[in-house]
C-alpha cells in the first residue's frame, strides 16, 4: 500500500492512503476497514511499544476527533473516513471507525498488563490495515512516562 504523511503544523501526524491501480484490484467493499482514507496521530509515535485499537461501530463522522471511552484512556489516535464511506448497517446514523488509545496504567505503572489481540504495534497501522499484534519479549522495556501523559 502507498501511503503519504502530512506533518500538520500542531504536531499531528496523518498517514494518508494513496489509491492506485494496483490497490483497487484488491479493495473489496464489504471489508470493514476499506473506507479508511487516513489514520491520524495526534503525537509522534516514536518510542512507544505499543497502542491499544477500539473499533468505535458509533461514530457520528468520517473525519472528526474521537473521544476516548472513559476517562482512563488517552486517545493517540483515529481513521478518518473516504467521502464515500456508508453508514453502518442497521445503524443508518453512524459509520465504522477506529481510535487508538492508551491506559493511565500503561503509562504509569511502567508495566504491561492487560496485554491482548487490541495491543498493536504503532508503526505497522496503516489505513486499511489492522496492524500487528504486540508481544513482550525479554528485550522490551517500556517507553513511557507520567510526563508523557500529562503531555498528551
């Protein structure tokens, strides 16, 4: 998949899609990520080891910020939506988007607990592509900071 970034001048990061001939010959609408045009990060990702998804089945645009879910979580990120991207099925108001997010835990406790399919490598999410699963290894150390959430 080609892909551009965009740096915006707030510090924002936006992968954007780039449609091509050889990337149409595979886009199958029923695929529910397929109306994904951009994955946004509202900071740069370097240096942490992993961000958790949520697939939000509610949301009420294609391209506007999402909130987290509870106020333990931090929103890093979100899809934005093509222009053409449907509503959901049998929710005729909303559209399929996702938000990427971390815990006060993960960055506080200097831990990882809770770990699960949801925890994604940042560098591997792409517009359209799920990502791939974190996994700790031996080698890994944590890279955040209560500085660091405070920041965000």
């Amino acid at each position: 998949m080609k892909t551009r970034t965009v740096y915006h001048s707030d510090g924002r990061i936006e992968l954007r899609r780039i449609m091509t001939a050889q990337s149409l010959k595979h886009w199958d609408r029923k695929y529910p990520l397929a109306y994904e045009r951009s994955i946004l990060w509202l900071k740069p990702m370097g240096g942490r080891a992993f961000v958790r998804v949520a697939v939000v089945r509610n949301a009420r645009s294609r391209r506007g910020p999402l909130l987290a879910g509870n106020s333990d979580q931090v929103v890093l990120g979100y899809s934005k939506l093509t222009v053409d991207a449907p509503l959901m099925p049998g929710n005729e108001m909303c559209y399929l988007r996702r938000v990427f997010y971390v815990t006060q835990q993960d960055v506080l406790l200097n831990e990882y607990s809770g770990l699960n399919e949801n925890c994604l490598l940042p560098g591997s999410i792409l517009p359209t592509v799920w990502g791939e699963q974190f996994r700790v290894s031996e080698e890994d150390s944590f890279h955040g900071s209560s500085e660091e959430l405070v920041g965000l």
